[in-house]
C-alpha cells in the first residue's frame, strides 16, 4: 500500500470542517471497464471499508451531511455495506453509491430499500449489449436493467419512496448516440432520470483524449444529445448532465487558470479504503502518478490534521497559479469541476 509521509499542519487560520466525504467502501470490482483504473493496474493494496473504521472516520467531521460510499471499486461487494449505511444514517446524513448493479438482487434489494439508503447511481454508459461490452469488459447490459427494474419493483413493494434511482452514461464518441435509447430503457424501467457525465482521460484503454466530447463534438453526436432531450421530453424523464448541464451546453473555457475555480479540496474529502486521503474521486482517473495524489492518511494522522496539513495546503494554493498539480490541469477545460 503507498502512503504518504504526513507534513505537519500548515501555519495560519484552521479551515473548518468539510461537510462531505466519499468513502471508498471497497477496491474491489467485479468489472474491468476501459476507462477506469481497474483495468490498467490498481494503485493501493486490495481492502475493503469497516463500519468500525467508517465511525470513526465521521466522529471526526462533526457537520458532515452528505456521505458518498463509493471510490475505485464496486461497493456492493462489501459484505458489510448495509452497516455502513446504518453508520451514516445515524449521523443523519445523506447516503448514496454509484453502482454497477450486477449484484442489485435476491435480499439485497429488501436490504438497500429498508437502510435508508437515499440514492443510487446506476452506471451503464450504453444502451445496447454491443457498446457495453465495449465500454465495460463483458455483456451484461440485460442483467444490469433488469436488476435496476428489480429494485424499483421492490421499493413499490415496500411503499418506500427511497433510495432515488438514476442511469449513469460517461459520454464518449462511442456511445453518445446511444443516449435517446438509454432514456427509453430508463423509462421502461421505471427510472425517472439519466445523466450523462464527462471523460476524464488519460490516455489508456478508452479513455483517451479522442473519445471524449468535451469541446470538440461534431454533428452525430450534436444529434444524438438533440435527439435524447427530445425524447426525455417526450416520456417525462428528466436528463442532465452531472454538472447540472448536458455536455452541448458546456463550452470549453477560455479563462486563464479553468481548474482554479474548483471547489472539491476546500468542501470534501476522499478516502480509500486503505485510508488515503486524495484531492477528490477524478484524480485517479488522471495520468498523474499515484502517488502525488496522497494528501494523508487516515491511520498515520486524524482528519483535521491531514485537512490543515500542509499538503492539503499548498495542493490548494497551487489550484490558483499558472502550475497546478498534474492532475488538476484539465479541470475545466477536459472534463467537469
């Protein structure tokens, strides 16, 4: 497991708080897709996340409020997952996940829907057998929309009105004109919303700078964003991008500095579940290597600690020069802040 050596903490006024942290509830996953880190080589030893060690973790961010239970990794792969709803929702905060949802079924379904759990994030990028397999390693795009029905069906059958469902399309050249069907699919499926999100790229496997949309679409795949927003008018499901803006509506940015109006390291944290503290969930889809990523760790220093370190300090500091860090130069210009 990399670690980084912990800097003492920064001189100046201590930052309060961050009000939201993502928890990586496991590394592990049951996919290799093509633009993720798990099928190029993972940077951390295999761990999943304790609800012990998730205590202990919020006891420490006394506004916290929005809790996300997902990282590089599947997180219904956690045995103990459900704990770790139960951890969160003690503290009265809001609770989600992106899933794959290979293993949305059987009494895990009853188990999500009576947790409390408020929101999962279905992540199918395609709406055909064919462009799945592309994107994500294996066909199993039938499965994935049944289990999505089935756990519609079961919070209906329970009267629950949560955890709130939504179909996930990281959009590429490859896939975007399959956008207006995955709006039918969700709403065949009874799933009242589909975002598309942008690529980070990084030069492996399918996520390379000439799939992505971001400043440089051309007419088919214009037509394929028209062509969804229209038919999401038609059958009443909301569409939208994951920065509340569908990518045709974001032009690339001119402005000096594009990444230095990110907010992710002065409002959340990110930890792994070995406990590595980085800037934010898109740094390790970047090419920058691992380990500059590494602002702390949560078994080495506590939270507020790491958050007023001087890591933490100057990777902020660096946001607002002409040098950011590695990872951070595309922010705003290749994919989304």
């Amino acid at each position: 497991m990399t670690q980084a050596i912990v800097q003492p903490a920064a001189s100046g006024p201590r930052r309060s708080m961050p009000g939201e942290i993502y928890l990586e509830v496991t590394n592990r996953c049951n996919l290799k897709c093509t633009t993720c880190p798990q099928s190029w080589g993972m940077s951390e030893d295999t761990a999943d996340l304790t609800p012990e060690t998730a205590r202990e973790l919020l006891s420490q961010l006394p506004t916290v409020r929005r809790v996300v239970l997902h990282g590089i990794g599947e997180p219904t792969l956690n045995p103990r997952l459900a704990e770790i709803i139960d951890v969160v929702k003690e503290r009265g905060a809001y609770a989600l996940f992106n899933t794959n949802a290979l293993l949305l079924r059987g009494r895990l379904l009853e188990t999500l829907v009576q947790s409390g759990l408020d929101e999962v994030r279905i992540s199918v990028d395609a709406a055909t057998p064919e462009t799945y397999k592309l994107v994500r390693g294996t066909d199993m795009f039938s499965r994935v929309i049944a289990n999505a029905a089935a756990l519609n069906e079961t919070k209906a059958r329970l009267g629950a009105t949560t955890p709130r469902l939504s179909l996930w399309m990281t959009g590429m050249k490859s896939n975007i004109r399959e956008l207006p069907e995955l709006v039918r699919v969700a709403a065949r499926a009874g799933i009242a919303e589909v975002y598309v999100q942008r690529l980070v790229f990084s030069g492996r496997n399918l996520a390379d700078q000439q799939e992505a949309l971001y400043g440089q679409m051309g007419p088919p795949e214009r037509e394929g964003l028209a062509a969804a927003e229209r038919v999401a008018a038609e059958l009443g499901v909301t569409l939208n991008g994951s920065s509340e803006a569908l990518p045709a509506e974001q032009a690339p940015s001119l402005a000096e500095r594009p990444w230095s109006a990110c907010r992710r390291p002065t409002s959340l944290m990110y930890i792994t579940a070995n406990g590595n503290v980085l800037p934010c969930c898109i740094a390790p889809f970047t090419s920058a290597p691992y380990e500059s990523l590494i602002l702390g760790n949560t078994g080495r220093m506590g939270l507020e600690e790491i958050w007023n370190g001087n890591q933490y300090e100057e990777w902020r500091s660096k946001l607002q020069s002409d040098e950011p860090p590695q990872a951070c130069k595309g922010c705003g210009s290749a994919w989304a802040l």
